[in-house]
C-alpha cells in the first residue's frame, strides 16, 4: 500500500512528465517541417519563395516560444511580431515585441494590436501570413472596437467578465465582440493574403475559435448571444460606462461569419491542445500499474458540481480495480469576489476535494499547463485525506482559507502547492484522482 506522501509524489511526477509530453518543441516536431524552401504545416504545404512577403505575428503565453520554434526551421528570413506576457531575455531576430498583459490586457497589448493590424493591412494577394495563436492571446493583443472605450475601461471589463463565473467560450463571445482584433477581425484585417493559423490550444476541443478569442477564424457567437449573456451573468451594473452603453443601446458590431471573403484563404491547423495532456497523463498512470479513465464531461462546470462528480467518478471505479484513476481535462469556473485572497481556481478546486476526501485513501491533483493558477504563483496545488489535519497541525483554518478564496498560503504551508513557473505552454487544466 502506497503512503500518502508517495502518492502526492506519484501525481507531482506525473504532471511534469505531462508537462514533457505536452510541450510544444514536441508538437512542432510533429507537425511542423521545413525543407528546400516549403514550409509543411500538418497538410499543407506552403513554397515561401512564392509569395513578395512572408508575415508571422506569434502571440499568446507561448508567443515567444511558437516564434522561436518556427525561426529554428525557417531561419531568420522571416519578419513578424511577437505579443508575449512572459518577459524573455533574448529574442528571436526579425521579431518586434510587445509584452501584453495577462489576464487584463495593457498598453502594450493595444500597441501589439495596433502593430499587428497596421502590417495587415499592408498585405496583398501574394502575401503569406502566419499567425501562431495560444492561450492568453485575448489579453496580450487587444484593441477597443468603439474608441470610445479606454484601456481602464477595457481593463475593467475584462475583470468583471473573467470573475462573472460564466465559462470561457462565453466569456470569449463578448470579447470578441467589444475588439478590432477578435472574432475573426484580424483575418479581416489582411484579406486577399494567404493564411495559415497554427493553433496552440487551452479551449475545449469544439470550440477551436474561442482560442485567443478567434482572431482568425469565423466567428459562431453572436450580438445576440452578448446580450444575454450579460444578462445571464449580470455582468451590465459592474461594467464601465461606455461599454454599459453599447449593451443597453445593443449597439455592437456582428464579427464575421464562415461565408465572409476573409477566410476564402484561410487554413487553421491545431498542434496541441487539453487532449494531448489528458492521454500524456493517463499514459503515466497505467505505466505505475493504475486502472485509468478520462472524462473531460465536466469541462467549464462549476468548482464544486465538478469535484462532486469526479470523485464519485474514482470511487465507483476503485470498486472494480485496486488501484483507481481518473483524468479529466479543461476548466472548473469559480466565482470569485472582490475580496478573494491569494489562489486560483485548480488551488480552490483542491482545497474543496481536501474536505470531501479526509480520512479516504484518495489523493487529487489539479494544475494548470501554463504553470499558473490565478493571482498566486502556483500552478495549482495536490491534496488527499490528510491535507486537513496537516493543515490544522501547522495552525492553519482550512474552512477559513477555503471561504475566503485564500487557497496558495495553505498548500505552500504544507508543502502541497505546485510551482512550475510560467511553462511558455498553456494547453487548459488538468485534474488527476487517484484512489487505492
């Protein structure tokens, strides 16, 4: 019988070794290939010497690392711009950067909008662009459809949308739909080019243009959809004025849908995504000897109904095996209040599990791939039946940490929070039960 503390090691391991499987070079390798002048891209193959200019624009939590990937094959004959939150030391040449913010957007990110929509622009129909788009892309390349709407007020908006509760397909329909850049608009931007988009994704797998809230692909939500979603989440008393305005005048511009001119040259390719991570993890698991089921059905639910579920889950299937594994991919929602503490969401998912585990021989882990987990500088944290009293034993409340959304203080208390550091990759959350 394994210890609790080997078990809370078992799924640390784990989860670097998913990290590992789920990188990025991997992915690259893959499926991106270069040689005497063509570029491949999964199936399609691109001869640079064909076209009078070739424009990458690499943006998201792995802007950097997608660029330098793609430079390593092409060479330094490509230009573009690089939209990155994650401050790198060295560049990659060719590139101008821009440090957008995450998870509101900056300055930064409206100059990297305004950068990557001017050169746009500037394309024709022997021009090549390339756009290579992961998670965090929403924030880090942003501008405000209606000028009227100020980077506080942008800031302030994207706040009340990420703490609204509501899933991030929908928290995405609304973005789109307040920027110059999203729901397709950026593909707009260069129409008549040649586009290839090259997609590094943390959304669920049906929902491919919700990724950095679409930029380049036709946009499936709409006007309507923004409104009630506002209404749904009353979002309206919490937003600034000027966007107040356009929801209560149902003023805001449609995005452009699959039959728009924009994407007539246009090919979407995804790399990497939740699902590469999910089997990455479940590999790991029945190598140690686990019975291992994935189930991502409770992808976007909310914290609790999740955990509930997915602990039934292990237990029902420890019943049948000796040793019972559950991965589940995606995102929990939490909603949190104005006064929350320091956590996020995969911490807070923990800390919940804890209490509805203690005393079982069930061990949980719940981690982001991007290395972060809301405003605390872990990537989430692992709990099982004894996270309680060893909390309690270090003088620690743990309801009073759970409801006050001051989750990371806890787990680094006990040795239980995880800290990878930015990862430069963001495939979605990953959750790991385990249970003897």
């Amino acid at each position: 019988m394994a210890t609790n503390e080997s078990l809370r090691a078992l799924l640390r391991d784990i989860f670097q070794q998913t990290l590992v499987e789920a990188d990025i070079s991997v992915a690259f390798d893959r499926h991106i290939h270069y040689e005497r002048g063509v570029l491949r891209v999964c199936e399609d193959l691109y001869d640079l010497s064909g076209y009078s200019r070739v424009l990458a624009v690499s943006f998201g939590k792995a802007g950097h690392r997608m660029a330098e990937l793609l430079s390593r094959q092409v060479g330094s004959t490509l230009q573009g711009i690089v939209a990155d939150p994650n401050p790198h030391p060295h560049q990659v040449p060719g590139y101008r950067y821009f440090a957008g913010g995450h998870p509101q957007p900056n300055a930064e990110s409206v100059r990297a909008a305004e950068a990557i929509l001017k050169s746009l622009n500037a394309l024709n129909a022997q021009s090549l662009a390339i756009f290579l788009i992961s998670g965090g892309g929403s924030a880090a390349v942003e501008k405000p459809v209606d000028e009227e709407i100020s980077l506080p007020d942008l800031i302030a908006t994207y706040k009340t949308l990420v703490l609204s509760g509501a899933p991030i397909a929908q928290i995405n329909a609304v973005r789109k739909h307040l920027s110059a850049t999203k729901g397709g608009r950026m593909a707009r931007a260069a129409q008549g080019a040649q586009m290839v988009s090259i997609l590094v994704s943390d959304v669920p797998e049906n929902a491919l243009d919700s990724l950095a809230s679409g930029p380049t692909m036709p946009d499936s939500s709409t006007v309507d959809d923004c409104y009630s979603i506002a209404a749904e989440y009353k979002m309206l008393p919490d937003f600034p004025a000027s966007v107040r305005e356009l929801f209560e005048r149902r003023a805001l511009e449609e995005t452009p849908k699959k039959d728009d001119p924009a994407f007539v040259r246009s090919r979407w390719w995804k790399i990497l995504s939740n699902e590469t991570a999910e089997k990455a993890a479940a590999a790991a698991a029945a190598k140690q000897g686990f019975t291992v089921e994935i189930d991502h059905s409770c992808d976007d639910w909310d914290f609790a109904k999740a955990a509930d579920y997915l602990l039934d889950r292990v237990r029902k299937l420890r019943q049948s095996a000796e040793k019972a594994c559950i991965v589940s991919g995606g995102e929990v929602t939490v909603k949190v209040p104005a006064n929350g503490g320091v956590g996020g969401r995969n911490q807070h998912f923990a800390l919940y599990c804890a209490q509805k585990i203690a005393g079982e021989n069930i061990s949980v882990l719940s981690a982001g791939t991007d290395g972060i987990d809301g405003v605390s500088p872990a990537a989430g944290a692992v709990a099982d039946g004894t996270t309680l009293e060893r909390a309690r034993a270090a003088g620690l409340d743990p309801a009073q940490h759970f409801a006050g959304f001051n989750s990371f203080p806890l787990f680094e208390k006990i040795g239980d929070a995880i800290q990878t550091g930015p990862t430069g990759n963001n495939v979605r959350d990953l959750r790991i039960l385990m249970a003897y």
